[in-house]
C-alpha cells in the first residue's frame, strides 16, 4: 500500500474542500490515488456535502425520544422548512435521536456515529445539514412533548422533564409539566440554579429604572424582594405559575403528586441562528460588476 503523505492529503483536500480525515481515509481506501480518492469521497456524497457546509441551515427539526430514566431532545437542521417535509430527512432525525440516546447524550460520540448518514442525505436532498445540540435529562420518570408536531414526535419545539418518584400521580401530571415547559420557557430548574450574576443584573436594572427613587432604604429592599420574586415567577420552572392551574407553583403541583423535579431540557428550533437574508438585485449587480 502506498504511503499516505501529508502533501497528499493536503492536494486532495484542495480538490474536493472535503475533511482532512475523510480526504486522509479516501487516499487510504484507493492505494494514494488521488483522482480515484476524489470519485471515492463523490461516491460517498462527502464532497457535495463539504460544497454546501457554509450555507445557513436554519430549519430542520427538533424531536425527543425517551428510554426507561433517560430523556433525550435533539436538534437537527437543514437550510428550507421543505426539507422537514422529506421522509428521508426525518428517518434520519430518528436515527440520530436513537443513537444519541444509547450514547448518553454524548455529542461527539453522537456525532462521530452518524456524519456519513448526514453527509450521505446531503448529498440525496440537496441541502446543508447540521446535528446542532443534544441534551438529555435522567430521572425516576420520563415525559415528553413536542409543539407544532409535523409528524409524530418531531416538531418546532421539544421538551424533555424528568421527575423522580413512583406515585401514579406523576403520570397523570408529567404531560402536563412538560406541556408548561414549551408555553413558557423557563430558563432554571430551581431559585438556586440562577445565576448569582443574573440575580444581581436583575437588581440592578430595577434600581436604575427609577422605580426606588426617593423611597426609604427599608422600603427599596421589600420592593427589590418582590422584584426578585417576579423573576422568579418567570424565569425559575418550580416558582412559575402552573399554566393550567394559576393558583399553584409548578413545584407545589409535582408536590401534591409526591414527585420532585429532577432535570428538564427543551430546544426551540433555529432559536440563536442568524439567518442570512440574501438580496437577488445585490447579487446580480455583483455578478455583472
């Protein structure tokens, strides 16, 4: 077998913008044959998959799948909503979500498992694609939802919560939680998961607005006290208001149901992504510059 050299490794990903590690394995699988390296990593769907990994993938879907004590919520995304529409790309969404599971949520392992599957439907489809995030959740019970569902399980949103303990209760309630996660996004499980810096922003922002101004020092600490509990009320899951029941705290509910909040997670699909917004009348006007 021939040598596989750095310089050539380096030519063939001239060529082809492939990875080094798929251009080091297609020089490995053709005896250092270069052009034959090249038709491989097309054969493979690697080199139109490379072609495309620069363009926005925005879109896509967010599913979840469950075992026994382990939730799992995974976003993967494509560049058009049409793509979410194609069989192919959500059997491959299903595959991914499976095999992040019985990795633990581990992404790199997740991802190691399943690029050639994602590059092999980018080739098919057309389109970028990018597995984005996975998170995972582990307790006594496992319950699950996901919002807009296009088709079963696989959506615009997904939520993961687990709650620990084996009253019946629970289940009749555990829906119901994860139902409240996608209405109203809480950003911490519990008042001792904030962030003390958040807190103390929190604080500052109400003094600053104006809102104490002039009121006595014993006066301004219950206002900010209230203050804090707001936030609470917003951003901590056990202090909201129970979407169904708006005289109860998520944690007074799981309560009565002897349970406790053991984790949550849920992915807003394309949350935090810049989509580009491409101008046809620049382009063109670039083209014939």
């Amino acid at each position: 077998m021939a040598e596989i050299t750095t310089k050539m490794i380096q030519e063939l990903r001239e060529k082809t913008s492939a990875g080094m590690m798929d251009c080091k394995k297609a020089l490995m699988e053709n005896d250092g044959d270069i052009q034959a390296a090249a038709d491989w990593l097309r054969q493979k769907g690697i080199v139109k998959a490379a072609s495309k990994a620069g363009r926005v993938a925005a879109s896509g879907l967010v599913t979840v799948v469950k075992c026994d004590d382990m939730g799992c919520v995974v976003e993967l995304n494509a560049e058009t909503d049409f793509v979410a529409k194609n069989e192919m790309f959500q059997k491959l969404v299903s595959g991914v979500a499976n095999k992040a599971l019985e990795l633990s949520g581990d992404f790199d392992a997740t991802m190691a498992a399943v690029k050639d599957d994602i590059a092999a439907t980018i080739a098919t489809i057309g389109e970028n694609m990018n597995l984005r995030r996975i998170a995972t959740v582990k307790g006594d019970k496992i319950f699950t939802y996901i919002h807009n569902a296009l088709v079963p399980g696989m959506g615009q949103i997904g939520v993961v919560v687990a709650i620990n303990g084996t009253d019946a209760k629970i289940d009749e309630i555990g829906s119901k939680i994860a139902m409240h996660i996608a209405a109203n996004k809480p950003e911490f499980m519990t008042v001792a998961d904030v962030d003390p810096v958040a807190v103390e922003r929190e604080k500052k922002v109400f003094i600053e607005s104006g809102a104490t101004a002039g009121k006595p020092e014993n006066i301004v600490e219950k206002m900010v006290e209230g203050r804090l509990k707001k936030y609470y009320g917003e951003s901590v899951l056990e202090e909201q208001p129970f979407v169904m029941d708006p005289s109860k705290t998520v944690k007074e509910v799981i309560s009565e149901a002897n349970g406790k909040l053991s984790g949550f997670a849920y992915f807003v699909l394309g949350e935090g992504i810049e989509k580009r917004e491409d101008n046809l009348a620049d382009e063109v006007a670039k083209m014939l510059d």
